[in-house]
C-alpha cells in the first residue's frame, strides 16, 4: 500500500510546478494530496493489459490549417495587461538557459 | 594514454520558413522585426486560446525526413514538454516526444561514412531574451516574435569521429534543407542552431576508458563547432588525466562556447535531468498517414534531385572544377539559372566553364536576370579576342559564301547586313566584337 | 408572467411581436439584477452600459430573420473571454484581466445579436462542484439562500433559476453544467465533446471540457445548441459533423425508446429524494412509451479516480501560463484548491509516476468509453440521477480535498467518454430544493435527448416553479 507523501516530495513537486510554498504549508499539503492518492490507487484493482490510452475522445486525425497569414494582435493590445519597456516584456533577470 | 576516438552527436534545430508561425497565423518572418509586433493569443499565451498545426510544417519535416533517409511513421502526434522559463509563454512547449515524424536515417559523408539519424521532428520556438537594466535594477526583457515559429529538430546517434566530419555534415545538412526550399538555414540569423555532445574513448595500456558527456551550446557559425569541438576534445582528454572520471549516468555537462575566447565554460555543475513531465497534446488530434500519403511524398523527394548528385553531373556535364559546381550549386536558383544560360549561351558560341566562372566570381550581377539576359552580358564582357585581321578575314569568306546576301545588302535590303555580322560571329566562335564586324563588313560590301 | 419570467422563445416571440422591446426586456433584467443579486451574488462582472446600448440598437434595426437571438439577455460563465470585459476565472489571479478578443461561443452569441448581461461567478478556475471555492465570494442557491448553486457554473444556473437572465452559457469538464442545473432547477446541456468550441475558454482539462447551454426550458436549450455549435477553424478539437437545427426537429419523443438504468447510478449513497424522484420520472416515461430495462456499467468509483488524474494533470499544464509576466498575478496568488489541483496532477504527469497513474487512467478511460458503447448497443439513452444529493448547505465543501470529483461521481463517466447529457429538473425535495435527472446518450445523439427531455417537459410542471425570492 502506499506511503504518505514525504515533506521532501511536497516540496520537489511544488518547485517543479512552481507553486510558491510557505514551510507551514507544507504538512497540510502532505496530507491532502495523500488522501487523495490513496483514493486513485483503485485503479490498480484494474487489468489494463493490452489496452489503448485513450488520449482524443474525437477520434479526429490529421487537423491542421494552410500556411497564410493572419493579422497579429496590436502592440496597444499586446501590452494591454502590463507595462512594455521598449515594447518589451519585463520579468526578473534569469540565468542563461541550460 | 592516447585518445582512440572521438565521439560525437549533433542536435540540430532549423528554423522552417513558412509564412505563418506553427500553431497561429502570425507571420513567422521574424528576424530583425521591432519586439511584439508579431504576436496574437495562441503565441503569447493568453487564456484560452489553443494551438492548430501548420501543415505545411508537418509536410515539410516528412519531406526533409525522407531527403535523410528516414522511415515516416504511419502514426504521429504532438506533446507537451513542461517547463517553466520566461521565454516560454504556455509553461509548456508544443513538442514532439515518442512519435516523432520521421526515425532512423543517415546521411553520408565524403569519406562514405554514414552518419545515422535517429529522428527529426517538429516543434514551435520559443521567444528571445534580452539582458537589460530598468531603474538601475537587472531584469530580463522578452520579445515574443519568434515565439511559436516552427522549428525542425534533427539527432544524429553519437557517430561523428571528428570536428571535420562534423562540419561536412553541417554544411551538407544545411545545403539539402536549401533545396528542399524549406528554410535558408542562416547560422547566423539563428535559422540552423547546433549542439555538439561530445566524448572520448581513451586507451591507457590494454584498458579503454570513456570521458563524461559534454553538450557545447552557443555555437552560431560551422567554424566555430570545429573550433569548440577541438578545443573540448583538448580539454577532456587533460581533464581525464588530471581527474580519471569517466562517463556516468548523471554526469553530463553543458558548456557554452565563448568565441572572444575561444574556450567552452561550464554552464552547469551537474546535470539535474529535467522532468519535463511529457503527455500527448490533447488540444491536437494525431496524424495518421496513409500509405498513399507517403507515397506521394515520397515522389515530391525523387522529383528532386540531390545535391550531391547535382553536383557530381555539373562537374561530368558541363566540364568545370568541383569548387565552381559547389558554388552553383549552393542555391536551386542559382543552379537552374546556370543550367538555362548554358543551353541560352549555346547559340553564341559562349562555352559552360565561360558562364561558371563569371558566375562564381561574380563578375555580373546576375541575381534578377534571366538566362537570356545574362548571356548577353556576358557577350558583351567576355574577350573579343578575335583580331581586325581576322575579322577582315573571315568578312572575306563570309562574303564568298553568302553571294546572296551580299547582292541583297546591295539592293537595298539592310536585314542581310545583319545576317552577314551573324555569320562572322558564328565563323569566330563569338569572339570578335560584333560592331567592329559590322564596320568591316560596311568598308567591304561599299567596295 | 413578468418579462425577466420568460423563457428564450418566449421573449423572442414577445418582441417580434412588439409586445415590448429590447430595451425594455433588458431594462427589467438589470432591475431584476439590483434587487436581488445581492443576496444571490450571481454576477463577477455587469455588462450594464452595453447592453442597453447594445439593446436600442436591436430595436432599432429589429432583423430578427438574421439573428436568432435579437435583444435576448445571456449571462456568460466568467471563464469565456469576452473583449474589453473583466474576465477572471473567478480567481485573485485574473481579477483584473481584460482580455483582448472574443471566445468564439461570444462571437456566436454576439453575431446571433444576444445582448451580454453580465459574467457570472464559478469555482476558482472551475475546480469544483459548489461555487463556494471561488476567490470572491460564494454565490447562493435562490431556493435557498443557506445553500450552495453547485458548480462550477453555480453563477449562471443561479442566475437562470432566478430569472436574472433569460438563458446563460456554462461550461462542463465533468458536472460542471449538470450538476448546478440539478441544484437549481434549471435544463443544462453538456453536448458531446467537440460540438462546441473551447477557444476562448479558459482551460481546465483540455481532453474533457465542454462549453453548454443553462436554460429555462429545453427548447431553449435546443436553439442554443444550434447556434453555438460547429467547426472551428481555430480549434483542432471541433467535430466536422454538420449540425443540424436543433430546434426545428424538436419533436418530443419517447415511445419505443430504449432507456437503460444502470443500477450502478441507483445505489444507497443516493440521497432517499433523489431516488424517489428519478424513480416516480422514470416510471412516467415507461408510462408514455419509454422502453426501461436495468443495465450494469462499470463502478463509477473508478470514473472518480481515472478524472481525478486526468483533469488534475491536464490542469497542472493548463495553468503553467499563468506566471504574471503577460497579464494577470503571480503564482502566490493561486487559491488553496488550485494548488491542490496543480501539485496532484504535477505528481501524476511526474518520473516515475506517469504509468503508474496518467497513463493507466488513459487507458481505464478507453475501458469507460467501450463500456457505454457495449450499454448502447442494447438501449438509446440513460437515465439517472445526476447528483447524489440535492443542493448541500453552504460550508460542506470544507475540509473536503476531493469534494467535486466525488459529487460528481455520476456524470464523470460520460464526460470521460466525452458523451452528451443533459439534466432536466424531475421534482422537488420536502425543503423545497431541486432534484436533476440527468439523459445520457452516445456522441451526436443531441437531438434524441432533447426530444425525449421535452416529452418529460412537456407532461410535467417542474420547470415553471419558481424560487420564492
């Protein structure tokens, strides 16, 4: 049967999905995402041997557009939400990417 | 100790120029364009709006795949790759994971050593960052134009056995792309981008060691992936013999080339394997092709012929050096237009290796012209080589030949006048200047 | 009956007939509004100005031929962008987002000439069955204001219910447009996965959402669905089948179709009302011809399960977006049942995980879908309750980490299948608050559920109650 969700994985999980986390939260969440595991493990009762995902209920295929080009959004819209600097966007500097 | 081998991947990405982005209908033409100009809901990310492929994209990386030799899969489909960087508006990039458009191919070197691919696929760029400084605080400014623009990713398995290899295959890579039409494939312009990981295999005695991974990133032009490539398989070889480490799950490095310098820096201490937490885009159905599909392209592939081949023939068919046939044929265009000129050029007598050399060396400007009109450039700039003597030579002949003419010319008819120059022209292959035969032939006919 | 009483077509027939114009219709509306939003909280966003400058324009150009909803007042669930309009998801992340272009469902409505009422409230991000985990406020069920509307698209069923708008727009991932129609009286209809477009709508689970029509009467379900429904080039998900006319072939029909019960759908955690109702409706749709026979579908326990992973998954990549750089909040600003949702699916999409739970839900739902296609080959449609219990008192959802997906324990199958359904109301619980029977058929078969669901309309008068307000 399943162990409980460690501190240490709460934490792993909210840094990859980039969820700012208070220490004290950290219990809390422990907890709640736990029970919640422990339902969804049912499936396991299930034999899914040889069983396609089924990942597009449509069953469509093969949709796509023709290459033109439509208008793009103003720069008045662009910036609409937020403040340009030199019709840029600005956020906190980051390091180079690797 | 020595190196025994050298061992390198490449992982390439080309820019494709399509008109529109991959999944939106912004203008994917967006080199040197003022920032966000180029944008709209799909591409910057906003709420709502969802992706819908380009398929002429789609086309183009099957079409590329088979130029490589590759097998197309019957069934594709996209995913998302997860992660979070500011130049990625979603928090995700439209990839492709385990079911990309085209696997298994190769292309071959010089040295008729076959470089294996293990695939191409498709995904959407992201935008550009610019290191800036507001209100004396650093920050990082995003311009969004080329976010969403298509981009084909090529990975070679580790089979190039040096930086020359590795440069041949770039250029090679870059030509077919070329003639594909489907990108220009300007390092510079960032429109083909690599990243060489590289090894070694060392032998010490009768042991073989392997040195850690290293992906090189930052490279912008063929010279300097042979440069950097040199320079790390210097660095690693040293670097094994000071630390004996050798290659393990987890110990890849990322450095980046620093051209100023000359040296690669590392980037990174220790390779955290992003979990980009891939799943299959549920916003985009799959694509499923049907046997007729690939047929068809794969006769959109034969249609062209390939570069190499190409060059081969001009070199046999026309008789000029391999270097004026690479040249030529670097572009379609430019190869097409030089074919035309040579059939044009027949008429005046103005040999093939005449039209190559004016072409490569760019003695005319010949980028707009058609085949006629660079042809009668060239009459008018090649040499007259052709003396008065021997004009007023063969004049003679020409008169002798023709009786006709000249008794026409004589009657009254100036066309014959015109008819007389062309023979001369035909007797001297060309190379005498036609108004000088003219004025010959004038002082002769008004005796 | 007072105008803001009326149902579509009857407004419809009402100003085409001049009985009273548009101005006056969405006049009365807006009044309706500042009486008594105030106890319900329905509305996030009041589009007032407009529309009445949006409603002397219909009276004054009156081509009703070409736009089928003229002068009608729609509210719109506030997870469709609306241009130039407050959209927020009802989350303290977009709470002061202005989006710049349309959901293609507005543009519809708009070129249908609807006058936009107002955005309604919902579950933060529509994670939930109760609009009580909205950032802003809770809005009220108008049959009682001590209970919850249900949810996500508590807002709009409650301003249906309480005559604050002549129809409205939800949106369902799993429930999300049933389950409030069940709380509160009113017809919502989920259409098949496709049918309508998602562009413009905020995304929840990309595979599962479906946007839909909350309304007074089927009929007017039915028009709406004609009108919204349809390929869109800027949606690769939308169904190329044409779609037909709803309203036009709305015909009630019953007699001689096959309806399965599953007995899975009838079980001891039903509330005692719930059942009695859906029995004494099923017994009357046997009465006027319905074939009813017991089928056996897969527990939906499992359904609960294979949702849970997909939607949270789906969610976590879904709201990656949001990161305050291009518009909108922080992060930090993310509600507790968000980041739940978020960190849940982040684990399931994760290495070492993603077999174990996101790929073997996939294939469960491949299991679910060649479940109802089995059920199918033996009756037409479905029939069942579409809550487990009527409308639940405000505060229930608290200390409950999986609330929404287990309330909507029995419609999550069929979302999964991506099947239309729709819920009728079918009575009333001694405390006077809504029971929903919900009709379940295969994909496309819109118009065989809506005509059976008039024929049930049309012998009963559950639909013309109306919450003492």
């Amino acid at each position: 049967m399943r162990k409980r969700l460690t501190g240490k994985e709460v934490i792993h999980i909210a840094k990859l999905a980039k969820i700012p986390l208070h220490y004290n939260e950290v219990k809390k969440f422990q907890t709640q995402l736990s029970e919640t595991l422990k339902y969804i493990e049912i499936l396991s009762e299930l034999n899914t041997e040889g069983v396609q995902p089924c990942y597009q209920v449509t069953g469509l295929k093969n949709i796509g557009r023709k290459d033109k080009t439509e208008k793009s959004l103003d720069i008045s819209e662009v910036f609409s939400s937020k403040k340009s600097f030199k019709n840029m966007f600005k956020t906190e500097a980051v390091l180079d990417k690797t | 100790m020595k190196i025994s081998q050298i061992i390198i991947g490449l992982e390439i990405h080309i820019e494709l120029k399509t008109k529109s982005k991959m999944f939106c209908g912004c203008s994917a033409d967006h080199f040197g364009n003022k920032p966000n100009t180029q944008t709209c809901p799909v591409c910057l990310g906003l709420p709502g709006a969802l992706p819908v492929p380009n398929k002429t994209a789609i086309e183009w990386t099957v079409l590329t795949g088979l130029a490589l030799n590759c097998q197309i899969p019957k069934f594709s489909k996209f995913d998302r790759k997860n992660y979070f960087y500011p130049d990625l508006p979603k928090g995700y990039q439209i990839s492709q994971y385990d079911s990309p458009f085209a696997i298994s191919g190769w292309l071959e070197l010089k040295n008729k050593r076959k470089i294996r691919l293990r695939r191409v696929h498709l995904e959407e760029d992201t935008g550009k960052l610019i290191h800036g400084i507001v209100d004396g605080k650093k920050c990082t400014l995003i311009d969004f134009n080329r976010s969403g623009v298509p981009l084909m990713e090529i990975v070679t398995e580790p089979d190039i056995r040096s930086s020359t290899e590795a440069k041949e295959f770039l250029e090679k890579l870059q030509m077919i792309v070329r003639y594909l039409g489907v990108s220009d494939a300007e390092m510079e312009k960032g429109q083909m981008r690599c990243e060489p990981t590289v090894n070694l295999k060392i032998e010490d005695g009768n042991k073989e060691f392997y040195t850690p991974l290293v992906e090189i990133k930052n490279i912008n032009s063929f010279r300097f992936a042979q440069k950097a490539i040199d320079f790390e398989v210097n660095r690693l070889f040293e670097e094994f013999k000071q630390t004996r480490v050798e290659k393990k799950a987890g110990n890849k490095t990322t450095r980046g080339w620093d051209e100023k310098k000359g040296v690669t820096v590392l980037q990174r201490a220790k390779e955290e394997a992003s979990d980009y937490r891939y799943f299959p885009e549920p916003d985009i159905p799959p694509i499923e092709w049907t046997d007729k599909d690939i047929e068809n392209f794969k006769l959109k592939i034969e249609k062209l012929e390939p570069p190499d081949k190409k060059i081969e023939r001009f070199v046999e068919q026309y008789q000029i050096p391999i270097s004026f046939a690479n040249t030529l044929c670097q572009d379609l265009n430019e190869a097409d237009l030089f074919q035309a000129a040579v059939k044009y050029g027949r008429k005046y007598g103005i040999a093939p290796q005449l039209i190559a050399n004016i072409m490569v060396n760019k003695r005319i400007q010949y980028k707009d012209l058609s085949p006629k009109a660079l042809i009668e450039k060239i009459n008018l700039l090649s040499n007259f080589t052709v003396s008065e003597e021997e004009i007023s030579h063969m004049a003679k002949e020409v008169m002798k030949e023709f009786p006709a003419a000249v008794e026409d010319y004589k009657k009254g008819k100036i066309q014959s006048l015109g008819f007389l120059v062309g023979q001369v022209q035909r007797k001297t292959k060309g190379k005498s200047d036609p108004k000088i035969v003219q004025k010959i032939l004038l002082e002769k006919l008004g005796n | 009956m007072e105008l803001h009483q009326l149902s579509i077509l009857q407004a419809k027939d009402g100003l085409k007939k001049g009985k009273f114009s548009a101005k006056e219709l969405v006049g009365l509306v807006f009044e309706r509004i500042k009486k008594i939003d105030k106890k319900i909280k329905a509305f996030v966003t009041l589009n007032e100005k407009e529309a009445l400058a949006q409603a002397e324009k219909a009276d004054q150009v009156k081509d009703f031929e070409k736009k089928p909803l003229l002068g009608i007042p729609i509210a719109v669930k506030d997870n469709f962008c609306t241009c130039g309009l407050r959209t927020t998801a009802s989350s303290n992340i977009l709470k002061n987002y202005i989006p710049v272009y349309d959901a293609t469902v507005v543009e519809k409505l708009k070129t249908a000439g609807a006058i936009l009422v107002g955005k309604t409230n919902m579950d933060a991000w529509a994670h939930g069955s109760s609009t009580e985990t909205s950032d802003f406020f809770t809005t009220r069920n108008p049959w009682n204001l001590d209970c919850l509307p249900g949810g996500s698209s508590g807002g709009s069923a409650a301003a249906v219910a309480a005559d604050m708008c002549i129809g409205a727009i939800g949106s369902e991932t799993a429930g999300s447009i049933r389950q409030p129609a069940a709380w509160c009286g009113t017809v919502g209809l989920k259409p098949t996965y496709g049918r309508i477009s998602r562009y413009g709508l905020i995304a929840m689970g990309s595979s599962l959402d479906c946007p839909g029509p909350i309304t007074k009467t089927v009929e007017d379900a039915a028009l709406l669905l004609g009108i919204l429904a349809g390929k869109d080039e800027k949606d690769a998900t939308t169904l190329p089948k044409s779609t037909e006319n709803y309203l036009k072939k709305m015909i009630p029909a019953i007699e001689g179709i096959k309806i399965g019960i599953p007995r899975e759908y009838f079980t001891s955690g039903i509330q005692k009302e719930v059942l009695e109702n859906v029995w004494q409706a099923v017994k009357l749709l046997e009465k006027m011809g319905g074939k009813i026979r017991e089928i056996s579908l897969l527990d939906p326990k499992y359904s609960v399960a294979v949702y849970t992973i997909i939607q949270r998954s789906e969610v976590s990549s879904n709201l990656a977006r949001y990161d305050g750089i291009r518009f909108g909040e922080g992060r930090e600003k993310f509600g507790q049942e968000a980041k739940r949702r978020i960190m849940l699916g982040t684990y399931t999409l994760s290495a070492g995980y993603y077999d174990q739970y996101y790929a073997k839900a996939q294939k469960v739902r491949t299991l679910i879908c060649q479940d109802f296609d089995k059920a199918f080959q033996e009756v037409d449609l479905i029939i069942g309750p579409t809550s487990p219990s009527v409308a639940l008192p405000v505060g229930a959802t608290k200390d409950s980490f999986m609330f929404g997906e287990l309330q909507d324990i029995l419609v999550e199958s069929s979302s999964l299948a991506g099947l239309p359904g729709i819920n009728i109301c079918c009575g009333f619980s001694p405390e006077n608050l809504p029971i929903g029977l919900q009709i379940i058929g295969p994909k496309f078969s819109e118009q065989l559920i809506l005509q059976v669901a008039l024929s049930y309309q049309q012998a009963t008068e559950w639909h013309r109650r109306k919450p003492n307000l």
